[in-house]
C-alpha cells in the first residue's frame, strides 16, 4: 500500500475541513456562552471582554445568538481536535515509513539470514504460494460508497483460473497478475481506496467474458476495464477487436462504461493517464 498516499490525503482532507470551520468560527459573533442554572431555570449569557472587563449579557430572549454562540464553541474543539489528529497523523505517516516492515514473501526472505537465502530456498517458498488464493482486503474509502458497493467489494466472485502460471506479478496486498502494467493499475487503485475485482468471469446472453478489472464508481455504476499491451502484435489486435465487439453486444462499450488503457509499442504504461482516469471515472 503507499502509505504516503494514504496519510498525505487524511491530512490533506482535515486542513480542509479545519479551514472551512476556522472560516465560520471567525465569522461568529464576539463572545463565549455561558450558562446558570436560576432555580429551575437555565439562564445563557454572552461572556465578552471590553476594555479589560469582563461583561455578561443575558440572552434569554435571543434564541439566534445562543444558537450561534453555541455552534462557535463547537467549532472552537472541532478544529482543536481536528488539529491534534493532523499531529497524529503525521506522526504515523513517520513511523510507518520508518519501522513498516514488509510481510511479503520477499519482505520475509529479504530479512532471513543471508546464509538462508539460497535460491533453492526462496524457490522453495514463492513455489507454495497459491496464486488463486483470496488476496488480503485492502483499505476501501468507505465514506464514498453506497452500502451495495461495500457488499459488492466484500463478496467473494468467480474469478477465471485460466493458465494461472501466468499470474507472476504479486501487488502489495498479496493479488498476482499477469503483466507489470496490470499491477501497476491495482497498486494506483490501492493509492486512491478503490474497491476492485479481477479477471472476473462474466456471462450475459452467452457471450462470456473476462475483463482485467471491474470497478465503481463513487455513484455506485461498474466500469470494465481492459488493459491492451502488444498492440503491434497483428493477431493481437484481430483478438482485441473481436473482444470489443462482444462487449458491445453485452452492453459494454468505451463511451459508457468500458475503459480502456494501453502498453506503448516499446512496452512502457503512462500512469499519470492511468491516474487521470480514476480521479474522473471513479472517484
């Protein structure tokens, strides 16, 4: 996961929300609420200060100025607590980055003894990995989803097992994929909390179909998304015309809910183009 991502946009979404209440708390009528209770009766004041002496004004009888005043004093510990978390993150961001320590296979074969780390051995181990088994679930903003999206994500799905050795890339939550381009799509899915399936087995109207990814939008709509390396391959490109076709039979199509990327002849990926891609169609 990029942890920097994660923390740099907690920080980043509370100095905003800080700055829209500082812009309301400074806007707020002078004074603090106070209160005492009379008998049986609450009395509210208007605690100000003028000239250095302090002065109570009795606001029984201005219900808009007590609500005021007791929405500035609301806002007075939202941005401290909002402040201190800020802190806290920030202090987290330094200590994942300093004392994180990578539990992949070859996180752990990296801090073995160097003795133990003979090829045999690591063989060994990246051999027992099922790379079919259910990667570990990483963090989803679920503030931005509806609930179906949340089960959707949630739910376990009929993921194809063709020519699973093929599946050599592993990303930082333990999913294989079959090309470097294709993990780097889900790690920038990881970066922005997406939820995402892969290589999904999808039928309508029995036409089969197995897109590299489906994911939601924050309104809760499913894009498939296919990612297109080898495009100067002849053959290639006839199998990827025909894919496209059948996905215009089935309802899928690039000006409505299909997105698709490519590899550059030389094999390279533009990842600012991925990038631009989830923040408009996704997020």
């Amino acid at each position: 996961m990029d942890f920097d991502y994660f923390f740099d946009k907690k920080v980043e979404l509370l100095k905003h929300r800080i700055k829209l209440s500082t812009r309301d708390f400074e806007k707020a009528a002078d004074g603090k609420l106070w209160t005492e209770m009379r008998g049986n009766e609450i009395r509210y004041y208007n605690g100000t200060v003028h000239n250095g002496q302090k002065k109570r004004i009795l606001l029984n009888n201005n219900p808009e100025l007590i609500a005021e005043l007791a929405r500035k004093d609301y806002l007075r510990q939202e941005i401290k607590m909002m402040n201190e978390n800020v802190q806290l993150l920030e202090k987290a961001k330094e200590l994942f980055r300093t004392q994180y320590r990578d539990t992949s296979v070859a996180g752990v074969l990296e801090e073995l003894k160097d003795g133990r780390r003979s090829p045999a051995y690591e063989d060994y181990y990246l051999k027992g990995i099922d790379k079919l088994s259910t990667p570990l679930r990483h963090p989803i903003d679920k503030s931005r989803y509806p609930g179906f999206i949340l089960d959707w994500a949630a739910s376990k799905y009929n993921r194809s097992s063709y020519r699973a050795e093929d599946l050599k890339h592993r990303s930082s939550y333990g999913l294989f994929t079959r090309t470097k381009s294709e993990l780097s799509i889900v790690e920038r899915l990881y970066a922005h909390m997406v939820p995402l399936r892969y290589e999904e087995i999808i039928q309508k109207n029995g036409i089969i179909r197995i897109p590299d990814f489906i994911v939601p939008s924050t309104s809760g709509k499913l894009y498939y998304w296919e990612h297109l390396g080898m495009m100067n391959n002849p053959n290639y490109r006839r199998l990827n015309k025909r894919k496209l076709e059948e996905y215009e039979e089935i309802g899928i199509v690039p000006w409505d809910n299909l997105i698709l990327t490519y590899d550059y002849e030389d094999g390279s990926i533009d990842m600012a183009e991925v990038d631009a891609i989830i923040r408009v169609k996704l997020l």
